[in-house]
C-alpha cells in the first residue's frame, strides 16, 4: 500500500491487525463477546476500501439485523472520510436475497415485483390449501405446518427433498404434497415467503452457473457477522457464492462466537463454524482474545456462568480494564415485577442525577410481556424511553384494539375509537355502513355512536346491518351503565369477552394469536394499579405520547434476542427466575440443548454491559391473573461470588431513595457458585419476603401453580425494502 499507515488501523492489537490485514483467502475469527469482530469486520470493509482493492458495490457484507448493517455502513463512512457511495450489498442475508430476487426472480418464475408474504398471509394461506385437499384443519393445523414448512426452509430442503418420515409426519403422508402444492401457489401469487428469500437464490445460482459465475466476479470480498447463527440454508447460500474454482481468489472473511449462538431454535447451526475449515481448507483461524468492552467483574461473571456449559469450542478472554472504582454485578431481588420496575427506575434516576446518560442505558427482558410494567413505571417517572425490535406495549395492534372499546365506553364522542372496532371482530358492518354512519354524524353535528342509536330507527341501513348495530349499541350501553360501578378491570374483561375480540384471537391460528392473548391479559393486569377506568386511559394517553424521537436521550428496553452486537454503559437484567429465564420451554425440553441456549442467552445479556450490570429477580410473578411464588433463576447460583454482589434487600424494599451499592450478604470466605443448594438465595429471598410481607399483606396469598410463559424472543422479521 506504502505510505504510513493508516489512521483507522493504529489502534488494533496484534491479532485483530492480522484479521483486518489478511485480505487474500478464507478468514475465520473465533472470538468472545466484545473482542473487536464486529470492529474488525468494519476495519477490513474500510482497508478494501482506501487500498483501492474494489469498489463498495464490490463487496458481499452481511449482517445479523439491519440496524447493525446501518451502523456498519456510518462506520465505514467515518474511517475512510465519507467517501463510500453506498455499499449496495451490505445487509442481512434476507435484505440480500431479496435484491437477488428482484433482478434475478424470473429464473424461479417471480416478476420482479413480487410480495413477500407475512406470517399471517402464510398461515392462511395454508388453511386454504388444507380445505381444499378436503382435510380436517383442526387436525392437521396450518400453522403447525408453517412451521414444518420454516424448518425445512431453514435446513435448505425443498418439497423434493424433505426425507420421507418428515413428510409423513403430516396430513397422513400427504405433507410432501401439501409443500409441492404451497410452493406452486405462491408461484401463482407472485409470492414468496421468508425461507424462499434464501432458498431462491440456492436454487437460480445452481441451475444457473454462468450467473453464479458473474457473482463471484463482482463480490472480491464477502464478509459475514455474528456468523455463529446462521442456519444450514444461510450457509448454502454463503458456501456457493464463496467458494471458487482452483486458483480464484476466495476471500472470505466469518466472524463469530459459539458462546454466542441463541438462534437454534430458529434453525441456527453452531456446527456452521467448524464446517467452515472443511469447505475453505486452508482458512486462517485468528483469535481474539482481549475484550475491550466490559469490566473484570462483568468479564468474570460470564465467563464463569458460560463456563456450565458443554460442548463449547473454548475460548480465553481477558481484560486489562480493571479500575479500582469498578463495582461488581449486582443481584437484586423484589417482591414483584411492578416492585422490580420501580427500584429499576429508582437506580436510574440516581444515574441520571450522576450525570449518566439514558442513552448508554439498557433494560434487557427475556420475554416480551416483562416490557409493559417498565414502560408504565417510565411514563410515570417522566424517564425517556424507547423500544427497541418491536412496537411499544401500547401500540401492539390488539392493544389499541382493546384501549378503543374503552375510550368508547368512557367517552362516546370517541369517533376514531367507535371506526377502528364498529366491525372488529366482524360483525357485517362494512364500509358501506360506516361512511352512511359518518355523514350522518356530520350531517347533525353528533358523535358516530349516537348517529348509530339514531340510524337504525330508520330505514337507512339495510335489515343486517340494522340488527348487528342495534346489538352494539345495546352492549356499548350496558357497559356505560357499568362504568361507575363495576371494578374497572372486571368491566374491560367483560368488555372483550361480550364483544367478541378475545374470541376473535382465540380463533386464530396464526402464529401471532397466542402472544395477543396473552398481552391482551397484560392490559387487563396494568389497570390494576388504577383507580378507576378514566385514570388508566388518562396514563394510556400520556404513554402513547411519550417522544420516540431517535435524538432523545433514551433508555433503551428490548428483548435479549435483539441486544446482540450492542453495547451500553448500564444493563439491567430482570426477570431472573426459573420458568422465565431460562424460559419454561427450555427446561421441558428433554436433553440440554435448550437450557445450553438460554445459558448462552443469560452470557450475551451480561456481556452487553461495559461498566454496570444489574440482575434482578422477583419472588412473586402475577402470570395470567394468578399469583406464582418464583425461584430464583439457576444462572444466579453459577455466578462467582469474587465478581457478583448482593444488594442490600431489605433497603431495596424499605425507602425507595436508597443510595450507593449495598454489601453482599454472604460470608466472602464461604464458596457461593455452584450449587443450587447453596443457601444463599433462598435466605437472600426468604429474609426479603418477610422485610416486606407486612407491607403487601393483601398479596401475600397467591398460587403456587406454575404456567409457562408465552412468547418470547423477537417478534416477527423484518427485511429493508429496496
Ligand atoms: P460481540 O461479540 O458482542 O458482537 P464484538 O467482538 O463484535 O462483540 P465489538 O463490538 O467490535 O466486539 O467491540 C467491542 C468494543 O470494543 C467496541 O466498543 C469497540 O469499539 C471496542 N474495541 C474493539 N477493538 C478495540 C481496540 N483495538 N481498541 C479500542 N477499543 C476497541
Ligand atoms: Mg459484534
């Protein structure tokens, strides 16, 4: 290159210069959370770059969400002084194959102007097809074959390649043609679903050398983040583009970290990382070693805790950041999550008043529902924050569904609220109806519901519709009768049975159903700590009117699942408890594969944070109306006593303006990992409950049945459009 050297390389340590500077045949760089991959992988985009070795266009990057491939591109931008025009192929792999397929789709038979069909569109189509075989739907359900279908997507399988016994196993045999015949299908539609937007590709560049030729041209490079996740069709795809004839250049760069690898239940595959020295002999293996992100204490405590787990590859990690004033992880415990959202909003507001910014804070949750009490308890505080991978609690479709049949009742000129749920669920009040509905309204200057009080003692509306209104009206009546003197969360549950919306989910066989019905049952759980209906909808308004501006500082709440890659100063952890984390589904699996997944998951938490970690866990979780006492989340017991500390309990519980760190309760010469007999967190529990019992005297009664927990993880996928 000559010269000297460049700016962005000088900060590099030995073995992550070897990695960026290595550009000529296959790299694979095995390395623990925040060793610099991500920063390497930026630096080598950067180097092809300023040497002049291609052209953006000419390099494949890929990474794991978009917002990352967004970051990567402003990344790059600053080292090489903004001079990149574009990166067109730096995205995740579905972004990518969706590129693909708009220029290449007629060799599967899609115009280019294809729709990708959600998960919904995809349930019901099946149905469809289902019927039309003239099998029973409720035997053979089209969202269990969704996701038959997603898994063999995942494995790279097309309906000729599914092995027998899989095909069998549905439909009485009939699933091979069930798939032969959906793909047909969405080939009529001009239609492709998420797997296809891999498995297209897989199968235009086989049958089409020649172009599979022209790509391998065009990408010199081709780079891949948190590869440790990428599932068997993912790899098809990377495997063909990548290798090359003798004598090519193949240069391909993998980064990841099997300790890392939380997406297995969506099809990844760790072993992806050893297949790569097989199929690019010759790979350079570059470790990493030195974390630059994270404390000794917070380094300390995940390696311990990841240490559980077998069958890893085995890894070193070390730390030269070690400050006297670095504090340990703290354990907290609550009596319960809305006890756990307050001293959590509690501890940030002290941040806060240190000069801490909201923006380097995090609350990472397992499951989605744990989401809503800090929303709520932020609102209240006046504390900025965004959700990050999913809507807002109170922006989710049937929640807003839910709040308008409230607003309704409680105020009857609510137009928006009577437009969005006069037909939901249907009930034949089409849009013929609701604009006969509004001009009447406007005509005489009323609200909607009392044009429709008026409207059906005309003959304006056909017979059909007259009835069906009249049968709304009478019901919004009778809940407005109600509204003084009936509990207000017994009204709402009322409220969605009578109208029909709970039935509505119940109904549903999309893959979404369940997680509605169980937020909808969150709704109903967050009225509790209101007075009365008008209040709740009072706090609904303000929250929804909380800034989402990207500039605002803001603490940042999401699931586990989407915080991988990032970082911040201060992570809380909530939720800590068996049956939540690790999640009951893990644990009624047979074999540790699931509980091995969680442990990495509880490691990816840990490791998001630089200076603070927080976990939390609650003695007591309300799940679906029911008290539950908790235990204490195993993971916790696998924490080193010489990295973790227990805060103060009972100062957790008594003033809320507690200051500083408390001490650890447990005798520092008394081993405190590895063991869940260790007494510690039971008595750490048992002397929190009794602190706090006389204050909750009420609650103290609740079940001792344990449920499992609903959705968890990422809600949906979402690809970039072009
Ligand atoms: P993860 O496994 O969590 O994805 P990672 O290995 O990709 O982590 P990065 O996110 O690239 O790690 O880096 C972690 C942090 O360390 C970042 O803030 C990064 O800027 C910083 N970092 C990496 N390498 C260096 C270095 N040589 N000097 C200073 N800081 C560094
Ligand atoms: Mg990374």
């Amino acid at each position: 290159d000559g010269g000297s050297r460049p700016d962005y390389l000088a900060g590099l340590n030995p073995e992550q210069t070897e990695a960026v500077e290595t550009l000529e045949g296959p790299v694979l760089v095995l390395a623990g959370a925040g060793t610099g991959k991500t920063r390497v992988l930026t630096t080598r985009i950067a180097h092809i770059l300023n040497t002049g070795r291609a052209f953006p266009s000419q390099i494949l990057a890929v990474t794991f969400t978009n917002k990352a491939a967004r970051e990567m591109k402003e990344r790059i931008a600053l080292l090489v002084g903004g001079a990149v025009e574009g990166m067109p192929w730096l995205g995740t792999f579905h972004s990518i194959g969706v590129k693909l397929l708009r220029r290449h789709g007629e060799l599967v038979g899609l115009r280019s102007d294809f729709t990708i069909l959600d998960t919904d569109d995809v349930v019901r189509l099946i149905k469809q097809l289902i019927q039309a075989e003239g099998l029973d739907d409720k035997r053979w359900p089209a969202k269990q074959f969704a996701g038959m279908i997603d898994t063999w997507k995942n494995k790279g399988l097309g309906p000729a390649d599914i092995p027998e016994g899989d095909a069998r196993a549905f439909a009485n045999g009939r699933g091979r043609d069930l798939y032969f015949a959906y793909q047909a299908r969405l080939t009529t539609l001009n239609a492709c679903d998420f797997g296809d937007l891999l498995m297209h590709p897989i199968a235009i560049f086989r049958k089409n050398p020649d172009l599979l030729k022209e790509y391998h041209g065009r990408f010199r490079y081709i780079l891949v983040d948190e590869y440790q996740d990428t599932n068997t069709a993912q790899y098809m795809w990377l495997r063909l583009l990548a290798q090359r004839a003798k004598g090519e250049p193949q240069n391909v760069c993998c980064v990841g970290d099997d300790d890392q690898s939380i997406y297995g239940w969506r099809g990844a595959e760790v072993d992806n990382i050893l297949r790569f020295e097989k199929d690019f002999p010759g790979a350079k293996v570059i470790k990493l070693e030195r974390n630059y992100r994270s404390t000794e204490h917070i380094l300390g405590a995940a390696a311990h805790l990841i240490a559980h787990n077998e069958g890893r590859l085995g890894k070193t990690l070390f730390t030269d950041r070690s400050d006297p004033d670095d504090v340990k992880v703290q354990v907290h415990a609550s009596w319960d999550s809305e006890e756990e959202a307050r001293a959590i909003g509690e501890e940030i507001e002290q941040l806060q008043r240190g000069k801490h910014l909201l923006n380097d804070i995090a609350i990472l949750v397992r499951a989605s529902f744990q989401m809503r009490e800090f929303e709520d308890r932020f609102v209240t505080l006046g504390l900025n924050y965004r959700v990050i991978g999913g809507p807002r609690f109170y922006e989710r479709l049937e929640i807003r569904d839910a709040m308008a049949y409230f607003r309704l009742v409680a105020q009857a000129s609510d137009d928006l609220a009577f437009e969005r749920i006069i037909n939901t669920p249907k009930r034949g009040l089409g849009d013929t109806t609701v604009r006969a509905l509004h001009d009447y309204a406007r005509a005489r200057d009323i609200p909607m519901l009392a044009a429709a009080a008026d409207i059906i003692e005309t003959d304006e509306l056909k017979p059909k519709a007259r009835k069906a209104l009249f049968d709304v009206i009478q019901s919004f009546r009778r809940w407005q009768e109600l509204l003084e003197n009936t509990p207000h969360t017994e009204l709402a549950e009322q409220i969605l049975e009578e109208s029909g919306y709970t039935d509505m989910w119940k109904n549903d066989k999309s893959a979404e159903a369940p997680g509605r019905l169980e937020n909808l049952k969150e709704l109903i759980r967050s009225m509790e700590s209101f007075e009365s209906m008008r209040g709740f909808l009072e706090h609904v308004s303000l929250v929804m009117d909380a800034e989402t501006n990207e500039n605002l500082d803001a603490v940042s709440i999401m699931t586990l699942h989407s915080a991988k890659g990032l970082e911040f100063d201060t992570v809380f952890l909530p939720g800590w408890e068996e049956g939540l984390f690790p999640h009951q589904r893990s644990l009624d699996e047979s074999g540790r594969a699931g509980l091995e997944e969680e442990r990495r998951l509880a490691y990816v938490g840990i490791t998001r944070a630089k200076h603070r970690c927080h976990i939390w866990f609650v003695s007591n979780r309300r799940i679906h109306g029911l008290w539950q006492s908790t235990l204490p989340s195993r993971f916790l017991d696998e924490l080193p006593e010489t990295h973790v500390e227990v805060a103060e309990m009972e100062q957790s519980y008594g003033g809320y303006g507690r200051g500083g760190y408390g001490q650890s309760r447990f005798d520092k010469a008394e081993p405190f990992a590895n063991s869940y007999s260790t007494p510690g967190w039971k008595r750490a529990q048992a002397n929190k409950t009794d602190a706090t019992r006389d204050n909750w005297g009420s609650r103290s009664g609740h079940a001792v049945e344990r449920i499992g927990y609903g959705e968890s993880g990422p809600k949906g996928r979402t690809i970039e459009g072009e």
